[in-house]
C-alpha cells in the first residue's frame, strides 16, 4: 500500500481536550425565538447529540484530531463528515467541527486520493475500498436499479466487476476502487467554515492536499466525454444507478471543486502579498489559471452532454453516451458550482417548485416524484430528503439569487424536523417526501449531518445571521412577523456577539447588538438596508 499523509503538515496527534455537553453549553450560540420554543428545544436537544459522537483518535488510529462521527457505524465518512462541519461552524471553537476532516488528510495517499471510508478504532482504510491487485478502476459493488448487489468474495477479481470506459489508458492504475472516489467537496466544506471562522491559516494547510486530491480526480475519472465517472455516488439504492456511467453530481462537483480551489488560491495570494511573502504567489497564480481553464472544458462539457434542452434537465449519462432517463437531486449540483446559466437555473428552478417532482410535503426529495422508482415513504435514496443535499441545493439556489426560494426550503426541512423531533424525541438519518414522519428511516439520534437543519437552518435561515469573516461583517436578514428574536454568544470570525431584534407595534425592529471585537453589521429588512459599524454596542430601529 502507498504512504499516507505526505501533503499535509499535521503528522501527529494535537488537540484540545473534548468538552461535555453541559461544559459547552454555556459557550455555544443561544438563539432566541420567543414564537417558536420547538426550534430552540430541537436545537439544544441537537447539541447534546453531537457532544455524544465526538471522539479523541485510539493512539493506532493514526488520526491527528479530535472528531465527530458520522453516526452511522464505526468507520468515518468523507462527505458525512464534510457537510457536519457546515453546522459545527457556529461552534467553532467549542467542538472539533472542521479538524474532523483532518483525519482524511492524513490518511490521504501517495498519488493523491482519499478515501470515503476509514475504520474509526484502527485509522485502516475500509478494506472493500482498497483495489487490492491495482487493477485498471472498477467497483466493489455495481450498482443496479434499487439493490447494491454484494460481491461475496472478500477480494474480487476486477475482471467480474463493473470497469468504466474512460475512454484513455491511466498508466498508474487507483490505490482505491470506483466506490471509494466520489464527492470529492473538501474544498468546499473548507471555504464554508473559512467564511465563518476567517482562519487563513488553514486554508495554507490544506492547500496540498486539496490541490494533491483535485488531480488524483482527474487522473483517474475523467472519460472520453470529457464527464467524470462514478458508480452509485454514496446514493446506494437510487433508481439513477442502473444508467451510471458519467454522474452529473460528480462532474458537477469536479467544477466545484476547481472553482472552490481557485476561491482558495486567490485568499492565499492576498495573505502572502499583505505579509510580505511573495515567492509562492507565482505558482499558486499558475495553478488558478489550469484550474480557471479546466473549469471551463468540465462546464463546457456538462452543458452538452448532460443538459436537455427539451425538458430543461440535467441529467446522468450512460457509458455509452446517451442521457439518463433519471430526475435526481444531482442535476443541483450545476447551480452550486455555477455551470448553469440564467435560463437553465431558471427551469430547474420550475422543477424545484413542482409539486409533481420535487416540490413535496417534505422538500426536496431526491428522486422526483413522477419516476417510476420513487417512493414516496423514503425508501433511503429512492425518495428521502436528507439534509446535505439540501443544503447542496440551498447554496446552489443563493448563489443564483434565489434567496427566498432557499429560506423556503430550508425552513419547510427546520419545520418538519422539529415536528417530527416532538413526535419522536429524537433526529432521523433521512425522511419521507410525503409525510412528516420518520418514514422507513431506521438510523436515530443522527447528528451526523442531520444535525444541519435545527442548528444551521435555525440561525442562518429562521433568524437571518450569516457571517463574511473575510470582510469582517455580519448580516441580518429580518422578515416580518418574526416577534423577538436573535442569539446570544453568536460565535463568528474569533468574535462573540448579543444580537436582539424586536418587532415592534408600527412593524419596525428595534435592534440591539453588543460585540466583544468591532464587526460590521449589515441589518436589511424589506427594502431598508442599514450598514454600521459596532465597536461594543449599539442600537438601532429598522423600519422595512
């Protein structure tokens, strides 16, 4: 096996002690909600979850920090693990939200890739993952329509496997399996928490390996297509499988990722100039032009042959180049990483508002309704709404402009998570599109990336707080009818904040903000927008 853990700086175990629930308690973020006493119930209930799946490494892991579980079994999992440092944000300094991930860095291999999967005891990469004869790329389990067929031999012979056609010959054949290689979105869960926390440092410490992992990607998955493949995408059972082929999350995520890194590499140079450290500027400016023109061939590429013109889709395609006939939530990847112009964000945004595909009781399923394999009970990827893709789709949506679209659909999921957490006395891996209940969902206590929805949804959506700590600002989107509301030791860019809004009888916000840093607060209520400049407190009323 190849040597692990050779780009990223972090070679050893280093951490602060693990708080308690009732430890931490006092420091996290306090919402207030005086006309929903459910959210603020659901969200502390949530917190004390996540205090129980956090973990110090076993000293043969390997590991290097302090984690929190994906809560689905004893392995850790990537892109689990990626969208639980979306909410583990607003605690930053209080719970190992985003050092969680350095534990897949240092486990990265010597060519680059990174595995979904690691045994959480041992820090040995999941053993069915591993293409143990470094055989050309081919899958462990290929996925056919509403089963994940099990292979029963322990180490398989490629040649019964699934091999996709990439249409090229890779000389250095994968350390890892087609299973293993999919939603490669680290570099986005880092620019979410560098947004939040500021930290500049880390971006400098995940530079390599994000860069390292971006090309093991592209060496490996890129087709004749010019798409990326995969198998089932962690999307175990969707009716989707049986067509895959080129996945359009995956090739949509590839964009992403380019862009995310570009994002990242155009913080760094800004870093390196103001402290007077230049020599690195030049390679990273040359890296963001390879990766500005790989975007471009990747979107190009996705436009053409993913993109239906006629039901004004974007959709998967088969290893032999024809378009999946598949609706899936994976066609909103293209809004995140802005692959869709504004009339194609425009019809996916018709389909989102569809109450005959993805516009259900319980939004956004993430198989549309009017296919044949949905199941409107859930069925795990058949028909579920889960909390990572909406958010995927959340983001995607703000980044078109579609921001009251997204506050829709981020407090129809807070709503009926908190209905069913009153309901149930607890939160779900996955729910029904068609009935506010648990579904056949069978995984409880899921924080885990169900997390998101009663802590992240609740302060950035319900109350309207989202920080910019690059710029050193903090906005607040107020809508009326809200009553009183606000939180107290809101935690963003190293800085705690009281934060009070008010509503008042003529319909105006009286608000009230104590800061322990100087912060600029961006306060928008319907058409009145007020910036200003706090150093300790102030107050203003903000009429709409």
């Amino acid at each position: 096996m190849a040597e692990t853990g050779l780009f990223f700086n972090k070679r050893k175990y280093e951490d602060k002690p693990l708080l308690t629930f009732e430890e931490a308690r006092s420091l996290l973020p306090e919402p207030v909600m005086d006309s929903r006493p459910d959210y603020i119930a659901c969200y502390w209930r949530t917190w004390e979850i996540a205090y129980r799946n956090m973990h110090v490494p076993t000293e043969e892991s390997g590991f290097v920090s302090n984690f929190v579980d994906a809560a689905f079994n004893d392995n850790i999992f990537l892109w689990d693990t990626a969208f639980i440092t979306m909410f583990c944000n607003l605690a930053h300094p209080y719970i190992p939200g985003i050092r969680s991930l350095d534990n897949f860095y240092c486990k990265q291999l010597d060519d680059g890739e990174i595995t979904r999967e690691i045994v959480r005891k041992t820090g040995e990469l999941f053993t069915r993952w591993i293409n143990h004869d470094r055989k050309p790329l081919h899958s462990y389990f290929h996925n056919h329509y509403q089963f994940r067929g099990l292979v029963k031999t322990e180490h398989p012979k490629y040649e019964d496997m699934y091999k996709p056609d990439l249409g090229r010959t890779v000389e250095q054949p994968p350390y890892l399996t087609l299973d293993s290689l999919n939603h490669p979105i680290l570099a986005w869960a880092e620019l979410e928490s560098y947004k939040h926390t500021g930290d500049g440092e880390r971006l400098e410490l995940v530079w390599e390996p994000l860069n390292r992992y971006y090309d093991a990607m592209c060496n490996h998955l890129y087709n004749r297509f010019g798409l990326f493949v995969t198998d089932w995408a962690s999307m175990d059972n969707s009716p989707r499988n049986k067509y895959l082929g080129s996945g359009v999350d995956i090739s949509c995520e590839m964009v992403l990722f380019s862009r995310n890194l570009i994002e990242i590499g155009q913080v760094l140079m800004a870093r390196m100039e103001r402290q007077g450290e230049t020599a690195r500027m030049q390679s990273i400016a040359d890296r963001i032009v390879q990766l500005e023109q790989d975007a471009e061939r990747f979107a190009s590429s996705i436009n053409k042959q993913m993109w239906d013109e006629n039901t004004g889709f974007y959709y998967d395609v088969t290893d032999d180049g024809q378009r999946a006939p598949v609706k899936t939530i994976a066609a909103f990847w293209s809004l995140l990483a802005g692959i869709a112009d504004e009339k194609q964000a425009e019809k996916l945004v018709w389909w989102l508002n569809d109450p005959k595909t993805f516009n259900r009781k319980h939004r956004v399923p993430v198989c549309a309704a009017d296919e044949p394999g949905y199941n409107s009970r859930g069925g795990y990827w058949q028909g579920s709404v889960w909390a990572p893709t909406n958010t995927m789709v959340i983001r995607g949506l703000e980044k078109y402009g579609y921001d009251s679209l997204a506050r829709e659909i981020a407090l129809n999921h807070l709503d009926n998570v908190v209905k069913i957490y009153e309901d149930t006395g607890t939160i779900w891996e996955n729910y029904p599109p068609d009935f506010i209940d648990s579904g056949d969902a069978d995984k409880h206590d899921f924080v885990g990336w169900s997390g998101i929805a009663p802590t992240l949804y609740l302060l950035e959506h319900a109350i309207g707080l989202k920080g910019d700590a690059a710029n050193q600002e903090l906005r607040w989107r107020l809508h009326s009818g809200m009553g009183t509301i606000g939180c107290n030791r809101y935690w963003f860019a190293g800085m705690t904040l009281d934060l009070l809004a008010v509503e008042q009888s003529d319909g105006s916000y009286l608000i009230t903000v104590t800061s322990d840093a100087p912060v600029i607060l961006n306060v928008q209520y319907g058409a009145e927008e007020q910036r200003l400049e706090i150093n300790g407190s102030a107050q203003l009323r903000i009429h709409g």
